[in-house]
C-alpha cells in the first residue's frame, strides 16, 4: 500500500502504541501538540448529520463522537478527528454539518460561530488521508520508513 506523504508524516509526528491503547495515545498526542483533548458526546440533533466531529477552541481540542459508538469504531472515530488535527485539513473547507447542528457543537465549548470545524462528511482527497491516518493509528499498521526504488520513482513522479 502506497501511504502519501502527508499520512505518514502525520503518523511519525507521534506513533501510536501497538497494540493501539487510545488513553495512551491520546496522552501521546497531548504532549505532542502541547493542548488538551477533551471527549464529548455529539448532541443527539448532530448524530443524524456526523459521528464525529472537532474543534479546536481555546486551548483544547474538543473530540465530538457518536455516543452509541463503542470499541474499535470509537477509537477508529478519534483517531480520525486527530488525523485532522495533524493534517490541517480544515482550512478553507466545508464541514459538511449542518447549521443546526454545528451551533449545538459550538455552544458545547462555548465557541463563536465563525470557528473552522473538521466533521466527517465527504469523499474528497483530504477526507480519505484522514481516513487513511485512522486505519493505519488503530490497527497498529506504521507505513514504510523506506520505500522501494519504483516507489521512489512513482513519488517522483506523483504517480498514485
């Protein structure tokens, strides 16, 4: 499997435990990026539109998650929320929640309606990286620390 860049970049910023242990890990990441990361439920109007959701408000970064998920799907939920903290892939770009719902999440934290929210939503190249990050953080799966030459040479070409 050819991991872009940018992922494992993301991934070697600060590896996670194999076997995975998300309170581990979330300790990793909190030294790692000098804030807090404190987990919420999403509000129940926001389950229909998300199952996760982060804002980076004040100081901490506030993980939103679907309450009834539980075991490796709420790890895999985190882990996916923190690939966006570590691939900046909020900037300039939809959320993909609705209004309703992104209020109820803003007014959780206490946060103005004009801060960038990473939702899970969408398909796009970005939302797929981070997908990407999540598999990779919870099954334990580093990607190569050296590829091989044609490797080598589809990098440099920007080959998928």
């Amino acid at each position: 499997m050819r991991v872009p860049p940018s992922v494992a970049a993301a991934l070697n910023a600060v590896p996670p435990p194999h076997p995975f242990d998300l309170d581990l890990y979330l300790a990793l990441v909190q030294d790692a990026r000098g804030r807090r990361i404190l987990i919420h439920d999403l509000p129940r109007a926001a389950v229909a539109a998300v199952c996760g959701a982060w804002i980076p408000w004040e100081g901490v970064d506030h993980v939103f998650i679907d309450p009834a998920a539980d075991g490796l799907h709420r790890d895999h939920i985190i882990a996916h929320e923190i690939g966006h903290m570590f691939l900046d892939t909020t900037a300039g770009r939809n959320s993909g929640i609705d209004t309703t719902s992104l209020r109820l999440l803003l007014a959780t934290v206490g946060a103005p309606p004009t801060v960038a929210v990473a939702a899970r939503s969408g398909t796009d190249a970005h939302e797929r990286d981070v997908e990407l990050f999540a598999l990779l953080t919870v099954t334990g799966q580093a990607p190569p620390r050296q590829s091989s030459r044609i490797d080598r040479v589809f990098s440099a070409l920007d080959y998928p």
